[in-house]
C-alpha cells in the first residue's frame, strides 16, 4: 500500500495531466483495428515552448479533432502510462469514426445507384450534376443502415463507457 | 547595380513587412509567439520559415492558383479493394512508428522529426499551402478566461437552460399559493443551476457523437476550448449548490425532483439514445419534471394540477422534438443514434399528432382541475387547432417543409400557451392560505 501522501501527489499530478487534454477515451485492447480507416498521420508540431496540449482541425474522415499530447520534462510513469492511454484511445476513436463515415458513404452511394438504376434512371443528368434521391427515399436507407450497424454501434458504446471508468481511475500504484 | 540593390531590398522589406502583417491578422498568437522568442538565431529561422510558408500562400491567392483541395474523403462509388488493402497495410506499418515519433518531436530539432514520421502514400503529394493551412487551424489548448463565460455558456446550453426555467416559473406562478420572491428567485437559481449542470454532463458523455453532428460539432468540448476535467468540474459546481438550495433554501420535494431529473438525463437520457427509440418518452419526463418543481416550490406538495402541467409540458416535447427530428435522420442514421424519425417513421409522425391533440384535451382538464378559469380553452383553442393542425400536415405529407413548420410553431406555442394559462389563473379562493413553503 503506498503512502497517503505519494498517493496524492501522484493523483494532482493525474488531474493536471488529464485537465490538460482532450477527452478520449480509452479502447479495449485488440478492438477495432482490422477495421481499415484511412488515418491522416498529422506533421504538425507544436512550437517548442508551448507546454499545453494543442487540438487540431476535424480529421476529414472521422470528424475528431485530433489531440497532440504535450510530454513534459519531468513526467511520471503514471502520467506517462495515462498519455498513452489516452493517445491509444484518440486513435481507436479515429480509426471507428472514420471507418463508420466511410462506411456510411459507401453504403449510401450503393443505395443511392441501386435505387437510380431501379428507377430506370442514370447516376448524372444530363447537366451533369448527381443525380440524388430525396429525403423520404434516402429514409430507407438510413434506416437499414441503423439496424445493420446496431451490434457495432453497442459495442463501441459499452467499450467507450468501460474506457471513460478507466482513464479517470487509472491507479497511481502501477 | 546600387539602385537596383537597393530597389530589391526595400521590395524584399516591402514584402516581408506586408506578410508579417497579414501573419499578425491572421494567425496573432502565432504570430507573437514567434517574436516572443528569446532565443535569436533560433527565432530568425522559424521567423524566416513561417514568412516562406506565408509567402508561397500569398503568391498562390494572389495568382489565383488554387491549390488543388484534397479529394473529398467521399470514395468514388467503385472503390477498388485494392486501393483499401494499400490503406490497410499503411496503417499497421504506421502503428508501430508512431510512439517513436511521438518521443522524437520532444527533440528540440523538429526537422528530424518531421523527416522520420512516414508519410502515407495515400495522401499523394500535399503542397505546403495546404500543410501550412491546416497546421494554423491547430490550437493550443490553453484556457482563456476572457473567452470562459462564452465558453461555460455554451457548454450549459444556456438557452434550454432559460427555456427549462420559465417553465419552472410558470409551475411555480400558476400554483395555487402567494408569490413569494424569495422561495420564487430560490427557485429559479437553483433549477438553473441543475439545468447547467445536467447539460453539462451530457456534453461531457457524448464529444465523439457531438463531433459527427451537423447540429452539435461547435460545442465547447468537441472543439477543445474547454478541458473535460473543468467541463466535469463545472458541471459539479453547479449541481452540488443547485440540488443543495432548491433542498434546503425550497423543500426536500423540489431538491429530490431536481437531482432525480439530473440523474434521468444523464444515466438514462443520454445512454438511451443510442439503445432504443425510448428515450424519445424519457426524455419527455426529463422536460415534464421542471414545472412539477415550480409548483412543489410554491405549494411544498405535488397534487393534480402539478400533474397537469408536467403532462402539457411532456405532451409538448412530442411535437417539438419528432419535427426536430425528421430533419437530422442522416446525422443520427451515421451516429448510432435510436431515433423514432430514423427507425419507426411512422410512429414518429403519429406520436407527435396524439400529443398534440393531448395538449388540446389538457387544456380542458385546466379549469376542472382548478387550475385556471373556463376562459382558458376558450382563449388557447386558436393555437392549439393550430398547432394540432400542423400536427396533422406533418402526419400526412411525412416531409422537410411541413417538420420545420410543426418544429417553429412549437417554439412560440409553449410560450404563449403558458402566459395564457398564467392569464387565466384561478384567483385563491378566500381563506386558502396556500400550502407550506418547507
């Protein structure tokens, strides 16, 4: 059992380090990573002297602003080990969301050509714009699309819950 | 040779002159981080490099030489596996670089850094323009207070907020027993405060969900101007007081109301929306449950007429909330989300035309609940037709136009369905001395 005083310091340390950053959650290990999510490996760097976290664009695939940790002189093990953690989550929540949006195009446009084609209609008018189906026609889709993707869509809910629980009790004893 | 020199010096000057300036407008913090920089040498050369990155953006505006913009992350309906397996491969044998790089960018020679971090062939070649374009959409993530009330007000959604306390306020006013101001502004604060603080958290929970929305992706925390810890922090902050005044300042009724309704919204709301449509008929109580408080508030109990309030404000949410809802179906479709719009879209449409004709009813039950007087449903019946009328359009025609006019006419309908009942009041009888404040 470690001291109460250690025990402390090491949780403001988690507290600083975790008030700093970005809210990501954690994943499970080996989840979501076959799934294959173009991921932008961003070339930004920060300037040197700055000793925040710093937040970038929303990543074109997964809509998530990705989060670029600080590292600082000093840091802990644990505030090391809460870092990774939250850098592995940053990037399990990109590969999911980017693969969902893609997936979600995907299927869009496949429904969209399938019903255009039933219709007996091409894909470009004769202007040569899209052609699109409306709201109540797309209806359809968004349905099947719901109930297709329910299973995934729970797992990634109870894997973020679970991930939330453990960054924010990460045990300043290990 | 001199004037030419010094022709090309004073033009070189010129130009350096112009782009610092552009550089100070567009991108000040940067820009003063850079000459805030003690080290000298080190100043002039990233001074020097963000000036050339600065450059080639000019001359590439002012030419109108476009940069051609990234291919849209669309792919083209035929997307050849192969391309998607050349993706595959490039994510795992990027993976293991990337904790490398992470503890390179720590050296204090960023070029190195930049050199060994892979870049993914399929990106194809990004010009600097763009590099540069986005590298100035980064932020730091550094709390600015003159910006912390803007940002605490988004993050509490502060319109909702006012929107849950007058409804808190008409429960209270319409209660039969004596206004009094301060157990009323009591009320108020701390209604307002649970409200802050259940919004809060719900934006707390949902930040990669918030992210994908249309509707949502500007929040506070979504765009990292507000750290989660001091979102949780805040949100505590203005529970703990809240629930505590309406508690001790009011009567235990309306504290235990107020931090159940903060318990419904966050555990059950909030995680129901991505399990079952039933969060739509959750979320109905969550909003019915404000106006129970005004009247507990004034009357210290819940009785009939507290019950028919909460049912106009829970039938309410049904019109408002399916018209809402029929618009943003791709958005919930792609986020996961259990809406009745998106699953059961006939369901939908009826559920919003039964409670709007339930608001109807309601407003009959007012007088025989003596709540208000007889001239009440007399004088609603206009808006009420109205808005059942709308109900029914909606029902109907199932499209954008007649949801955005069912959502609108919700808006100033609840407004004036409240001042209209508050109008009607039915005065206290002689004698009634009003219910207990605590």
């Amino acid at each position: 059992m470690a001291a109460l005083r250690p025990r402390r310091r090491a949780l403001l340390r988690l507290c600083r380090a975790f008030s700093s950053g970005g809210c990501q959650l954690a994943p499970e290990r080996g989840g979501e990573r076959r799934d294959a999510a173009p991921s932008r490996v961003s070339r930004f760097c920060p300037p040197r002297k700055s000793c925040h976290d710093w937040i970038g664009p929303p990543d074109k695939y997964s809509n998530l602003r990705p989060v670029h940790f600080y590292i600082p002189e000093n840091e802990s093990p644990l505030e090391q080990k809460l870092r990774e953690l939250r850098q592995e989550t940053q990037d399990w929540n990109q590969q999911f969301w980017a693969n969902q949006n893609l997936t979600f195009l995907k299927e869009k446009e496949k429904f969209i050509d399938s019903r255009l084609k039933a219709k007996g209609l091409e894909l470009r008018a004769e202007s040569g714009q899209k052609a699109t189906l409306n709201a109540e026609e797309m209806a359809d889709f968004y349905k099947q699309f719901l109930s297709k993707n329910f299973q995934k869509h729970m797992y990634y809910n109870r894997n973020v819950s679970e991930a939330g629980c453990s960054v924010t009790t990460a045990s300043p004893d290990q | 040779m001199n004037i030419i020199a010094k022709r090309s010096a004073s033009w070189v000057g010129g130009c350096v002159w112009y782009l610092e300036r552009r550089a100070l407008q567009e991108s000040p913090r940067r820009f003063l981080h850079l000459l805030r920089n003690v080290n000298q040498q080190w100043v002039t050369f990233q001074h020097f490099n963000f000036l050339r990155h600065m450059y080639v953006t000019q001359l590439n505006r002012s030419f109108n030489q476009q940069i051609k913009p990234k291919p849209e992350p669309v792919p083209s309906p035929f997307l050849e596996k192969a391309s998607l397996d050349e993706a595959k491969t490039e994510i795992y044998k990027m993976r293991p670089l990337s904790p490398a790089s992470l503890s390179l960018s720590r050296k204090p020679n960023e070029k190195e850094s930049i050199e060994l971090e892979p870049t993914p062939v399929i990106e194809g070649s990004i010009a600097v323009g763009t590099e540069t374009k986005e590298e100035k959409q980064w932020k730091e993530m550094k709390l600015r207070v003159d910006d912390l009330p803007g940002i605490l007000a988004r993050l509490s959604k502060i319109k909702l907020t006012a929107l849950v306390v007058s409804t808190t306020s008409a429960g209270f006013a319409l209660a039969p027993a004596p206004f009094d101001w301060p157990c009323f502004l009591l009320t108020f604060v701390g209604t307002g405060l649970a409200s802050c603080a259940a919004n809060s958290i719900n934006q707390f929970f949902e930040v990669p969900f918030d992210s994908n929305m249309n509707r949502t992706k500007n929040r506070p925390l979504v765009r990292g101007q507000i750290s989660p810890l001091l979102a949780v922090s805040f949100a505590a902050c203005c529970a703990v007081p809240g629930v505590a005044l309406l508690t001790w300042g009011v009567n235990p009724l309306t504290g235990a109301l107020g931090l159940f309704n903060i318990f419904l919204y966050t555990c059950c709301y909030t995680p129901l929306k991505r399990i079952s449509i039933a969060n739509t008929w959750v979320g109905a109580v969550v909003g019915a449950i404000p106006p129970l408080m005004g009247w507990t508030a004034a009357t210290g109990s819940l009785d009939a007429g507290a019950f028919l309030l909460g049912g106009i404000l829970y039938s309410w949410q049904f019109p408002h909330f399916n018209a809402l809802s029929w618009g943003l179906r791709e958005d919930y479709s792609r986020g996961g989300y259990c809406m009745m719009s998106v699953t059961h879209p006939d369901l939908c449409r009826r559920v919003a035309l039964r409670h709007c004709l339930a608001l109807v009813a309601m407003s009959a039950a007012a007088p025989a609940l003596d709540v208000t007087t007889w001239t009440f449903p007399v004088i609603a019946l206009p808006i009420n037709l109205y808005i059942s009328y709308l109900g029914f359009r909606f029902y109907r025609d199932a499209d954008r136009k007649s949801s955005r006019k069912l959502f609108f006419c919700s808006l100033w309908h609840l407004p004036l369905f409240l001042l209209l009942m508050l109008t009607c009041k039915r005065p206290a009888a002689q004698g009634d001395a009003g219910g207990p404040q605590s």
